[in-house]
C-alpha cells in the first residue's frame, strides 16, 4: 500500500529549493544514510528544476510504498510541459543538450534505485523513483509515516516564521555542508581502496610465491615418479627370474622327479606353487604399469574377430571356472565387423574382468559379449555379472592402483587392486576407456569401448579417465545384470 506524505506545487524557483530540502528530511525520518538523503535530494531537485524550467511548473509528491519488499521511498515529478523530445537517446547517455537536461536525467536515474519516465507531447512528462530502504532499517509502519507527517507540519510551520530569502540562502549552506560530507566519504572510500590494493598486490605476490613452490613440487614428484617406474621395472624383471625357478622346482616335485611325496608334503608343495603364481601375477602388473607409464609400450594393432576372440578367451578362462553355481556365457558376436587393435591387449583386458567377476560372483553367471557403437567407429566390449555389486562410492576406488573395497569375499579371494587399473591404462592406450556401472547385491557390469581401427602408437602414460562420461553412455547395454 502506498501512502501519501507530502505534495508540493512547482511554481517558483523557491519551490524547486523546497523540494529538495523536504526530500531530505523525508529520507532521513526513514533512517536513509547521509550519503543516501544526499543523493535522493539531488535526484529531487534535478528533476523538479527540469519541470519547472521546461515545463513551466509541475508537481512533486512524496509517499511511501510499504507493502512492496523492500520498502521504498517513491518520489513522482509530473509537470504538463511539451514532453520530452529524443528520450530514448536521453534515457540511454547519448543525447547532448547545451543546457544539460539529458545529463541531468542521466544522473538522477543513476543515483536512485529505480527510474521511470513517461513523457509525451499531450499529456507531458512523469518521472517516477524510488529509494528502497536500507537492510538494517526496521520496518516502517503505518503509525511512523503517521509521524513523519505531523514532523513535517511542523517544520513547515517553523520555516514560515523565516523570511522567503533566507530559505535559498539555507539551502545553499546545506548543499555544502552536503558536499564536503560527500567528498570526506569518497576520500575515506578512496583510502580504503588504496588499503585493498595493497592487500590484492601482497596477496597476488604470495600467489605467485605458491606458484613457484608448487611448480617446483610438481617436479619433485614427476621425477620420484619416474624412479618409481624405473624401480618397478627393474625388480619386477629381477624377482621373475627366482619366482619362476620356485615354480619350476614345485613341478619337479608334484611330478615325483625326485621321489614320492606324503599327502601333506605335497599339500604344501601345491601352496609354494600358488604363491608363486599369485606373485607371478602381482610382478606382471607391476610391470606392465610400470612399463607402460614409462612409455616403453607399443600397440602393435592386428584384424581379428570379435567371435574369434571370444572362443579363444572361452578356452583360456573356462578352467578358472570352478564354481557350478556360476555359468559363463559368451553370446554370439558374428555381427561385428573386423576389428583391427591390439588383440592381445584387449585379452588382457576382457581376462582381467572375468577373473574379477569369478572372484566376487557366488551363484548366477557371467556374460560377456560385445556390441557395435553408433557411428561404427568404436566396439564396447562387456563383462556382465550377478555378483555383489560395487556401491557408487567406490566406483572410482577400484581403478586406482591398489585400491580394493572390503567386503565380505574380500579374506577368500585375494587381489592386489592392479588389475583393474591396468585395464584403464591399457584402454587409454588402444584409444579407448573403461567403466563400470554397478549396483549393491544386483550385480556389475564392466566395459572397454575401443576404436574398430586402432592407430599403432606408443604408450602416453594416461589412465583415459576423460572417458568415463561418454563410458556411462555406452552402458545403455541394460545395465548390471
């Protein structure tokens, strides 16, 4: 609801002066600042000389709107002068007048929070502004405008004692008392901002301190990367050579030739011989990252067939299949066109999740199969399970190196968490990704989407990880299964 306060006629200069100091006073019984009463006045007057000049007189009314949020102060100038000739350049800074009417108008709207204006040759000109009040101001009601009010009879009362004169003359003292208040605010702001920019010019110098510290720790760690690597490359080659003589003599020994064995000796000969082949296998990830982040892999890209690779992964992994309860399923994969990548990387890859899926799947099956892209540019290859699952959380866990989630299977089936992020690595290497999409107790599906034709390359040491949005998108396979 917008209540009245106080109207004033425009009809002489003395007028115009009274505008002024009663938008002052108004704005100041609502609790604006000095720097604000300061730029509602000047907006005021600006606007009331206009009417009075061009117009030949007009009208200033005060209210106040206190059911909009924020509340406002709302000034409206209306005079029946001849309008406004090329208000849109005036409204957008462009318009020139040599007596300064577009500057006036220009600056008023600029110093209040709103500003319209309504002008026209018949019904002349209407600038409407508001004021909203400050956050920190109570609300103001009904009983304080009330208030203000009386405050303003009473002023007026007092200032008509007072000779017409004296009131411009007041008016002038005001407007430099007004001034100096506002130029000692923009010194004390200007200082402040000399104050800041020091601050941002020693903040800035310690950015770049960090900069150079963090460049130099970048460094430190490229290079304890690169003895990390070049140590997992030396000693894996060096302990391959005395695990394999463990596992030749275990064979000696199984095979009796060298005499029999009681059933407990042999019952620890055969868990020497699966250390062995656990290690074995822990000392071949091990190099094959570290050969690989060192950049000393190839892609050595030959055609094959899907289906071709399926049977030949059928043969090497049905052996590991010692569960009844759990089936392993290659489906038909005649439709596929050639593919022309590294085959035997690409085995490793499809080796390494089914061994996964075995590991953690108790009953149900194992599906792999594999499905051309949109495009025909790319094949994603998927190792689909009824195991138990991988929680989102961990999703991202199982391809860092060495990262592994507890679980209940975790103390019957032993892993080194390298498996999977070699199979990142090496799909970052043929061009491709990897992914998974999983659920608790429903199952995991995991998948590598390689180019049909692969360039020969040398390793760049990146794990693809840039793929894993576009790897969600290919899981539209039907999800864990």
């Amino acid at each position: 609801m917008t209540t009245l306060i106080l109207r004033i006629q425009l009809d002489t200069e003395e007028d115009v002066v009274a505008a002024r100091r009663k938008a002052r006073s108004i704005a100041a019984e609502l609790g604006f600042s000095l720097l604000d009463q300061t730029r509602i006045a000047s907006a005021v007057s600006e606007i009331a000389r206009n009417a009075f000049e061009y117009a030949h007189g007009g009208e200033v009314s005060f209210a106040f709107d206190g059911a909009a949020k924020p509340q406002a102060f709302r000034i409206d100038v209306r005079d029946k002068g001849p309008g406004i000739r090329d208000l849109e350049s005036v409204l957008d800074g462009t318009y020139r007048s040599s007596t300064g009417l577009g500057l006036g108008i220009a600056g008023s709207r600029r110093l209040m929070d709103h500003c319209a204006i309504e002008s026209s040759a018949q019904r002349g000109t209407t600038v409407s502004m508001a004021r909203y009040l400050p956050n920190d101001r109570q609300e103001v009601t009904a009983t304080d405008i009330d208030g203000i009010v009386r405050a303003l009879v009473q002023q007026n009362a007092l200032q008509d004692s007072k000779a017409g004169a004296r009131h411009s003359i007041d008016e002038v003292h005001e407007q430099n008392r007004e001034l100096l208040s506002t130029l000692t605010e923009l010194r004390d702001r200007q200082d402040e901002l000399v104050r800041l920019t020091q601050e941002l010019e020693a903040t800035n110098r310690g950015v770049v301190a960090l900069y150079a510290e963090l460049d130099e720790r970048a460094d430190e760690l490229r290079r304890a990367d690169t003895m990390k690597s070049r140590f997992l490359s030396n000693m894996s080659h060096e302990l391959r050579t005395p695990l394999s003589s463990i596992r030749a003599l275990s064979n000696l020994l199984l095979n009796r030739l060298d005499g029999e064995l009681s059933a407990e000796q042999e019952r620890q000969v055969l868990l020497i011989r699966k250390s062995a082949e656990d290690l074995s296998e822990l000392v071949n990830d091990l190099l094959d990252l570290a050969k690989i982040e060192a950049g000393r892999t190839d892609v050595t890209p030959v055609w094959f067939t899907a289906s071709g690779l399926f049977a030949a992964l059928r043969a090497m992994l049905t052996p590991l299949l010692t569960n009844p309860a759990v089936k392993l399923i290659f489906e038909d994969a005649y439709g596929l066109p050639p593919i022309f990548n590294d085959e035997a990387k690409l085995t490793q890859i499809l080796r390494n999740f089914v061994s996964n899926a075995l590991k953690f799947t108790e009953c149900g099956e194992i599906r792999v199969s594999a499905r051309l892209e949109a495009g025909g540019e790319q094949v994603t290859f998927f190792v689909s399970d009824t195991g138990i699952g991988i929680a989102e959380e961990h999703q991202q866990v199982i391809f860092e190196e060495f990262g592994q989630v507890q679980n209940h299977l975790q103390q019957r089936v032993k892993g080194t968490g390298l498996g999977l992020p070699l199979c990142r690595k090496l799909a970052a290497l043929l061009g491709g990704y990897t992914g998974v999409d999983s659920a608790p107790g429903v199952g995991s599906t995991f998948y590598a989407t390689l180019p049909v034709k692969a360039q020969a390359v040398a390793a760049s040491g990146t794990d693809g990880a840039a793929g894993g949005a576009a790897g969600k998108a290919a899981v539209a396979h039907g999800g864990a299964s």
